[in-house]
C-alpha cells in the first residue's frame, strides 16, 4: 500500500475528510476498463477522454484544448497533480464550444492537472464527468478576466474508489464563475475549492452530494471576495442514506476593503436513515462593515405533511419520497445553464434516488 | 460619514471603570507552577487526601499536553512559570457578614457598584428592600470573602458555599460531581484548572426546592501576575430551579493575566437552571497591552428527564476570551439555551459560541449569538450542534448575527451541525449588518446624539439576549453596553 | 357507501373522537358541522390516514373494503379524496407533474391506462379553466405562493381531474370570497352530484351549504354525532349556536 502523507482531520479543513478512504482508493488494484460508453454528451465542441489521467487520443478531439506541463500548486491534495495536463486558454472576446472532459479510472492512483484561461470577455463551458473505480485527484486553475464568464459543471459517479478535486480560481472584475457539482456515484468524494472574487465579480458554487451505502462524500469550498461589490452564492443540497455521511462545508470570507460584497450561502441536508451522517458548516468570515452576508443552513428529514398530501392524492410513499428528494435536490443543478447537461445530470441524480429509495 | 461614525463608535467603548487595584496584603504562593505548588494550594485549603490526589493527576495529565490552537485567536505564548497561582488576602479567609470584611475590599466592591444592594440588605435598612435579594459569593484573587444568606438558604435546604468549604463540609456531594460533567482531560485550561483551582463556588438545590433568591458569585483578579482558576460545581436536584448570576473585573495592569476557570453544571429529572454571565474582566488598552486571558470551559449534563439549563453571558472584557457555554442534552425532553452577546473593541479577540450534544429523546435546543466587533477587534462565533443516532425528535434552532462598528474589525461565524438522525429538525441563521447611515441619521434626527444613536441601535441589536438576563444584571450589560435605559424601552 | 362504526382515535395519547357513528349512502351529501376542538379535522385526517392519528377502537367500511387497513394512497386509488383544510406548499414539484403522478397511480391501481402528457395537460387545463383558475399556476410548484383562496380552489381543480368517488371537503369555504364561494360550490355539485358518488362536507359554517344542498347534517360534539338532520338543520345551528344545539 502507498503511503500518503495527508492532513490531519483535526486540522479544520479536514474535519470531515474521509481521508482512510483515499489511500485505499490509490491501492484499488487495476480493474477492467467497464465498456466503451465514454459519456460524452450530444455536444458540439472539444471533447477528451482521459483514462487513467493519460490521454486516449482516439477518443478525443482537442479543438481549442492543448497539453502542456502544468504545475499543481500548493493544495495537499491538488499539489500532487504536477505533470501533463489539460490547458484551455481563450482570446478576449472568444467563446468556444462546450469542452467536454471524461475520466475514466481502472484502479490505482492517477492524477491531473488542468487550467482554463480566460481573457478579457471569454466565454467558455466545461463539462467533466468522472467513472470508473481508482483515486483519481485533480487540480484545476481557473483564471477568469474582466467580464469573463466560465460555466462548469462536474459530475461525480465513480463507481468505487476516491474522486477529489481541487478547484483554485480568481475572477478579474466583472468576471462571473458557474460551479456545479453532483456527486452521484458510489465512490468516495471531495471538492476542494478555493475561489477569489474580483471587483463587481459574479461567483455560484454549488451543487448536490447524494451518498448511499457506507460512502462519503464531501466538499469544503472558500469563497474570498478580494475586492468590492462582489456576489457570491453557495447552494449545496446533502442527501444521505444508509450509514453514509455526507459533509458540506462552505466559508464566504470578506476581505477589509471589499465593502458592499453580497454574499449567500444555503445549505441543507436530508437524511433517508437514522443510520446516516449530515455535516454542515456556512462559515463566515467578515473583514468589512458594509456587506451583506448570511447563511441558512437546515437538516432534516422529508416534511410528513407533504408525504402525507402527496399520498391522499394517491402517490404512493415511495414515489411521493422520490419526487420530494428530486425537488430538494434540483435546487442544487438548476444552476446549470446548458439544457442538455441539466438533463443529464438531472438523469443521474434520478438513477441514484431509484437505486436508492 | 466614516470618520464620523467612528467617532460613534469610539464614543461606545466607554473606558473601563473597574480598573482600580486594591491595596491589601496578600499571601502569594511561590511563583511558578510545579507540584509543590499544587500541594501548597491543596495545603492551604486543609483539602482532604482524596482532592490532592486528584489535582495531582490532572497537574501530571496537563504535563502532557499541548495548548490548543485551532481556534481563530492569536494567543501569545504563556510563560506558566511566570505567574503565581495563589494568592489570599490576609484578611480573614472566611467571614459571617460583610461587615467582617476587610475595609480595602469592601471598598472594593462599593467601587464595584455590584452588591450595594445587598449591603443594605445586610446593614438591616428597614424599608430598603430591593424588588429580589440576592445571595453573593465574592472570590478576589484566590479566595472566597463572604458569602451571604448563608442562613436563610440553608433553611431552604440549598447549600452555597465556596467550594473549598464544600469540599471539607460536603466531601461525598462534591466527589460525586466534580469533574462528571468536565472530565480532568477535557482540554488543556481545564486540566490546568483542575491541578490548581484555588476557590469558586458550589451550590446544591435540594430535590424539589426553587431557590428562594437569585445567586450570585462576584470574582475579582487584584494581585498583580496572579492566574485565577476558579471552579463551579452547580447540582440542581429533582424537580429544583436556580438562578445563578456571575459577574466579572480585573484591575488595570500591563501584564496579562490569566483566568481560567472551570463552570460545571448538573441538571436532574425536571430541574432547571439558569446561569447567567457578565463578564467585563479588563480586555486592556487600546494598543492591546495587558488585558484578562479569558479561557474558560463551562458546560452542562442535562442529565435528567425534562431539565433546563439556559446559558446567557454579555461578554465585554478580556484581552482573549476564548468561552464556549455548552449543554449535553443526556435527558429526554431536556432543553438547552444559550444567548450571547459579545462586544470586542480595540485590539481585542472573542471566540466564544456553544455546543449542544443532543443524546437524549424530543431534546431542545436554542442558541441566539450576537456578536458586535469595534475598532480592530476580532468576534468569532463558534458553535457545534450534534445529534446522535438515538436522538429521536430533536430540534434545534440556532441564530448568529454579527454588527460590525467601522471596517478595521473582523466578524465570523463558524457554525458546526452534525446530524445522525433523520427526524431531527435543524435550522440555522446567521446574517452580517453594519449600522446604517439611515438608521443613524433617523435615530439622531429624533435628537438623539452620536453615541447615544449608536447606544440605541446596539441595544436593539442585543435585546433578544438582554432580556434573558434577570433584572439586576440586564441593568449592569445595558450600562456596559453604552447604552441608557431610557434607549432600551424605545 | 362509507359506514363509521363506533370510532375512537386520539393523537398523541388524545381521545379526540370517542365512539362516532355515521352512514353515508351513494348520492349523498352530509354535512358535519360543529364547533372548534370537536374533532371535525380530525375525522377527515382518521379516512384519509394521515399518520399520527391513531384508531383505538372501531371500523370505517368504504365500498365494502376496510378502509382503515388501506395506506393513504390506496384510499385515494379506492376513489376516495380528501380535500385539506391547509393544503400544503410542496416546492419544486410543480402542479402538473404532482397531479399526473397522482391520477397516473391512481389509474395504474385500477389497471387503467396512463394518460400521455398531452392528454392529462388537456384535462388540468379543462378543470382549472372550469375552476377559474388561471392555466398558468398549473406550472407552479403546489401551493407555493397561493393565496388561501387559490389554494382551495386549487384542491377543487385536483379534485375534478382525480374523479373521486367520495370526496370529503374539510372547510374548504375558509378562506373564499362569494364569488370564489359560487365557483367552488358548483365545482362540488359538478364534480360529485351523481347517483354513484357521494361527499362529506366539514365545515363550521353553513354559507357553503347554501351552494352544496346537503341531503342530511350531523353536529359534531366531543368527538361523536350528537345529532342528526336535514339541511334545515344547518339553519337552525347558524341562528342558535353550536351551543344549545349540540348539548
């Protein structure tokens, strides 16, 4: 087994961190590549399929993407992914089809680093989607410029082992950031996020992590507004089965000067069993006196009189179960712009309330 | 705008008042902090081997441990050994009355402005009764100076002692209790505590008896490079209610002192208590020199079905304060609360919040926090709400709101929920607001000045939580809080 | 149709309804009226099985079956419908999609066909249009933002795409104007008049009841029918109180 060296859980970052699981991740032993559905969805644009962190050439098409050394920063996790990665760099002005990127693992430990790089009124979409079963870690650097705006959506549904990401991103003024994710595997999971907000900068972190079985999933997200009158918002829906735990951590920071930031987080969390774990923490953290910031955060169960309003009308219990968690869950992903990869990710999250309701 | 309202808000930090020393002998025990010192203190409180015995497990115990830093804070290092952990005015260590006492330190306490009350109640003023009467305990530096209505309480069957005292009169009620609730190991100031706790208060209601009078412990740090560790054991019996009331000053001095002290409460079936806190120990200049170290653990076992324990604190002093008022909800149906406001100004820093372990069936929960950073301080809320698995039908609502006065301080809000069991119904709130200009110009217009506009906005803010404080000490936050009681009926 | 039998339920422990009786036949219309606290709600939940409320004693026979051994859902595909007093916000599941859920369980427990989208979209539109609803709140999440008057009509519009064979109405008057009070009232005579149908009105005022003839009214006292009539029997209850009457 390799050894990792990795935080401490009683470091605050990592109180929640399933961190055994990502060394028994790394020491999956290979397994065979399932099929050759690559999960592309029916978009125009570059599409890459990386196996193993390696590219399959075959597969994909770069379009506008490149491949270069890139470096992995600093981040516990994210560090570890120095090497080829994948680069998409935009002109001011330009926008770019969907770039879609799939990561398919087949055991072990793989890493990869990644930056999407904006000028000036860029638009860009990125949509990734990792399977499979193995660790696979990623660092992604996302450099927005003025009035740039990146959507990108992420979904989670490995089907064993430890996915982890680490997202480091700085919006220049006026730049707008798009983050969804949907953990709807039945791996491991965390995503790491470090975003900067520009001045007048637009940012939306978010997403749904729904956990079954003894799974963990979490994510633990800063958002820093640098510079004044930035927007923020963080909505992240937790569902949790079984014995599994899901964790939702998301800090909004206000630095002195960056007066008149808005800053919102919700999160809430649903339990399907008694056996099974929400952790939440809105953290704020506020260095200047003309903002507005709060948090809402709830934990509970489904609310019994709409089950029961639901059933009178006769829906059965586990249908009216399934389409109230749907509801509670689609808060989360219709922050997605695309249609087509809602959809899609909208699929996902229903093919894991039929498995698991 | 600005500068003006800073003006404003300076005008809210009113100088500390309570900054005088006294001027008495005292009998310090050797500086530094060894097992010697442990067996000197235990020496001087004539304590039994038993109590000995414990605080040498918890002095051999703290050896090992490592202060802790993960909370928002900047601590400077402490030179334990450059402090002195005991030290008695030499003055009669026990009195019966007032009157007994030593003139320096009842002067003291009139310059306290705290037990004028009871002084008159003591002195025997025919028709000067207050509208309550209050029981006090006063703890300067080390010792425990008087405690009043010793007599009457007992008839009630209540025992309110200094805890030296209970530990020679009531040896089996305190073993039973000390340390059950936090344990020696709980974390490091509590260890220290429970090595070198030199006096403090124990309180025992009796099975279905409501405390005739409120109570009230007054502590005092005077002597200069002196820790004071006091410690609380509260046993509030089947079906009893206390009020216990807790007030807090330190002379002014360059050096910090240390104050760490141990507060644990027991709640059994149906019992209720409710403990309330103003804590203005002096949180030094404006520079940040000297000031109180503030690190305190108080926590409370719900343990019987149907109890109540209710935190509520105005925490304006101290250089550090690092506090987290907690309840473990053990009973079924227990209710724990905690409202708080904190104040930080000047170089100030407060991390103060609450836990709230729900273990027990149907248990409640409220936590309203409201945090108000001046100057360049810094005002963390820090708070944990768990459910276990077996907690069926908890609920917990939980509210933090921060005002920031001038954008020189920090305001934060850290809030932990852990839930295992799905019937559980958590909701939590937080919002961040500064005074507004409209709020401002709207209250002045009325002709209200500056720093009484702001006195009044800051008042409302903190109503919520000033409400819960009985009448006696609502008076004395209101004042701390710069604000006039005229303000705080509008 | 719907035969009560000696029915006792309490909740929480609660003896609420203490041993009522009541017969209800196909084409009927009774009317349950009553003062606050005596147990009107309650009876609707007891039919319609809302958890919590539990049955110490007693039978309640629906078309022959025991309707007490039926969860909620099944009394609704046993064509039985129980219109709420509050009718619950659900967000995120639109009107539309809850009320095709609905009808299409419903439908699929009688081994009926399930309607397409487009054949239910035409439906709703039909009764909400009937309704005078506006077609546009069909498309929003149930009850969210409803006035209570919207609210209400907006059960009828259930109601008139289910097709329930029994309906039970609990105060759904609450909350109406007279114009709102017209509509609804001839939705109910609409919807359930008919020779195989029957409803069972709850109500603490008799204004609805000049909309909705009542065949028979029954006071309701301390949780059992203290006494029995005719519609004039409403009337009499509007004049002299709850009071003397049900004494």
């Amino acid at each position: 087994m390799p050894l990792i060296d990795l935080p401490s859980t009683r470091a605050e970052a990592w109180r929640w961190a399933d961190l055994g699981a990502l060394s028994a991740a790394a020491a999956l032993a290979p397994i065979a590549r399932a099929g050759h559905e690559p999960h592309f969805l029916d978009l125009p644009g570059a599409r890459l399929l990386f196996v193993n962190g390696v590219l399959d050439e075959a597969h994909s098409v770069l379009d506008q993407v490149s491949l270069g050394h890139l470096r992995g920063g600093e981040h516990a996790l994210g560090g570890r992914a120095t090497g080829i990665g994948w680069s998409l760099r935009l002109d001011a002005d330009a926008a770019a089809d969907p770039v879609q990127v799939v990561h398919i693992a087949t055991g072990g430990e793989n890493h990869l680093p990644a930056e999407i790089v904006l000028a000036d009124n860029a638009v860009a979409q990125v949509v990734e989607t990792f399977v499979g079963a193995g660790w696979s870690n990623r660092v992604t650097r996302i450099e927005l410029g003025s009035a740039a705006r990146l959507g990108r959506a992420v979904r989670l549904i490995q089907e064993g082992g430890f996915t982890s990401l680490r997202d480091e991103a700085q919006l220049g003024t006026g730049a707008s950031l798009v983050s969804t994710f949907l953990g709807a595997g039945t791996a491991g999971t965390r995503i790491d996020g470090a975003v900067v907000v520009g001045e007048s900068g637009y940012a939306e972190v978010g997403g749904a992590l729904l956990t079954a079985g003894e799974q963990r999933q979490e994510c633990a997200v800063r958002v820093r507004h640098a510079e004044p009158n930035g927007q923020s918002h963080q909505l992240w829906r937790a569902v949790a089965a079984d014995t599994s735990v899901a964790s939702l951590a998301a800090a909004v920071e206000v630095a002195r000067h960056a007066q008149k930031t808005d800053g919102e987080q919700s999160l809430r969390g649903l339990l399907l069993q008694r056996t099974a774990t929400v952790n939440l923490k809105p953290e704020l953290e506020i260095f200047a006196d003309d903002v507005k910031c709060a948090h809402g955060a709830t934990v509970g169960e489904l609310d019994g009189r709409a089950l029961f309003y639901m059933q009178s009308r006769g829906i059965p219990r586990p249908r009216a179960q399934a389409l109230l968690t749907r509801a509670f869950v689609a808060d989360a992903l219709d922050r997605i712009g695309n249609e087509g990869v809602r959809d899609a990710f909208a699929a996902d999250a229903d093919a894991w309330l039929e498995r698991t309701l | 705008m600005a500068t003006k309202n800073a003006e404003a808000y300076a005008a809210v930090s009113k100088k500390y008042e309570w900054g005088f020393a006294t001027d008495i002998e005292q009998d310090f025990a050797p500086k530094g902090l060894s097992e010697d010192t442990v067996r000197y203190i235990s020496a001087k409180k004539n304590e039994p081997e038993w109590m000995l015995d414990w605080r040498l497990k918890a002095f051999r115990l703290w050896l090992t441990m490592e202060a802790p830093d993960w909370s928002k804070l900047n601590i400077p290092p402490i030179d334990y050994q450059d402090a002195y952990y005991y030290a008695e005015p030499k003055a009669k260590a026990t009195i019966a009355s007032l009157d007994e006492l030593d003139p320096e330190i009842r002067r003291t306490y009139e310059k306290l402005g705290i037990p004028i009350e009871e002084q008159k109640l003591l002195a025997n003023v025919e028709g000067a009764e207050p509208p309550r009467r209050v029981a006090v305990d006063a703890v300067f530096d080390s010792v425990s100076v008087a405690t009043t209505f010793r007599a009457e309480l007992e008839r009630a069957g209540v025992i309110f002692r200094s805890i030296s005292e209970a530990i020679r009169e009531y040896p089996d009620l305190v073993r039973k209790w000390l340390g059950k609730v936090v344990p020696q190991r709980d974390n490091y100031f509590a260890t220290l505590n429970s090595a070198v706790f030199s006096d403090g208060t124990f309180v025992y209601i009796p099975e279905g008896v409501r405390c005739p009078m409120e109570l009230s412990t007054y502590f005092r740090i005077n002597a200069e490079n002196t820790g004071q560790f006091e410690r609380t054991l509260i046993v509030a019996d089947k079906g009893s209610y206390v009020s216990y009331l807790e007030g807090c000053t330190a002379p002014m001095r360059d050096e910090n002192q240390l104050h760490a002290a141990v507060v644990e409460l027991v709640a059994l079936d149906d019992a209720e208590i409710k403990y309330s806190t103003v804590q203005n120990w002096y949180p030094g200049d404006e520079n940040g020199v000297g000031g109180i170290y503030n690190f305190v653990t108080k926590r409370a076992l719900c343990q019987g079905r149907n109890s109540k324990v209710s935190w509520t604190q105005v925490e304006t002093g101290s250089a550090i304060t690092w506090k987290y008022p907690s309840c473990v909800l053990a009973g079924d149906n227990s209710v724990g609360e905690f409202y708080s406001v904190a104040v930080t100004n000047n170089r100030q820093q407060a991390d103060t919040g609450t836990k709230m372990i729900h273990l027990g069936k149907n248990t409640k929960s409220t936590i309203v926090s409201k945090g108000i950073s001046a100057g360049r301080s810094d005002n963390t809320y820090r708070g944990l709400v768990r459910v276990a698995p077996t907690a069926e039908g908890v609920r917990n609502f939980t509210q933090c709101d921060s005002l920031l006065l001038g954008d020189q301080c920090g305001a934060h809000t850290v809030p932990y929920i852990e839930v295992r069991n799905p019937s559980a119904q958590i909701e939590h709130e937080a919002t961040t607001s500064k005074i507004s200009e409209d709020q401002l110009f709207y209250a002045m217009s009325r002709g209200l000045d500056q720093e009484a506009a702001v006195a009044l906005i800051v008042n409302g803010f903190a109503r919520e939580v000033l409400q819960q404080l009985p009448m006696e000490f609502a008076v004395e936050a209101q004042k701390l809080l710069g604000i006039s009681l005229e303000g705080s009926v509008g | 149709m719907l035969v009560i039998e000696n029915l006792h339920a309490e909740i929480d422990g609660k003896p609420i309804l203490k041993g009522l009786s009541l017969s209800v036949n196909a084409g009927e219309v009774h009317a349950i009226m009553g003062p606050n606290g005596a147990g009107k709600s309650t009876l609707g939940y007891v039919l319609g099985g809302r958890p919590g409320y539990e049955v110490t004693d007693g039978s309640v026979t629906f078309a022959g079956q025991d309707l007490l051994e039926l969860a909620p859902h099944e009394r609704a595909a046993a064509g039985l419908f129980l219109g709420f007093q509050y009718p619950v916000e659900i967000p995120g599941v639109s009107n539309v999609q809850f009320l095709r859920e609905a009808l299409n369980a419903q439908r699929a427990s009688r081994e009926e066909k399930a309607l397409s989208g487009a054949e239910f979209l035409k439906l709703a539109r039909e009764e909400a249009r009937k309704l005078d609803m506006d077609a546009e709140m069909l498309k929003r999440p149930v009850n969210v933002g409803f006035s209570g008057g919207e609210k209400k009509r907006n059960e009828m519009v259930q109601m008139g795409i289910v097709n329930p064979k029994f309906a039970i109405l609990d105060e759904t008057d609450s909350g109406l104007d007279i114009d709102a009070l017209r509509i609804v009232g001839d939705g109910i005579n609409r919807i359930m008049r008919a020779p195989e149908k029957a409803v069972l009105l709850i109500t603490h005022y008799q204004r609805l009841l000049d909309y909705v003839q009542p065949d028979f009214v029954h006071v309701l006292a301390d949780g059992r029918i203290t006494r029995s009539g005719g519609a004039e029997l409403a009337h009499q209850l509007e004049r002299e109180g709850y009071a003397e009457i049900a004494a």
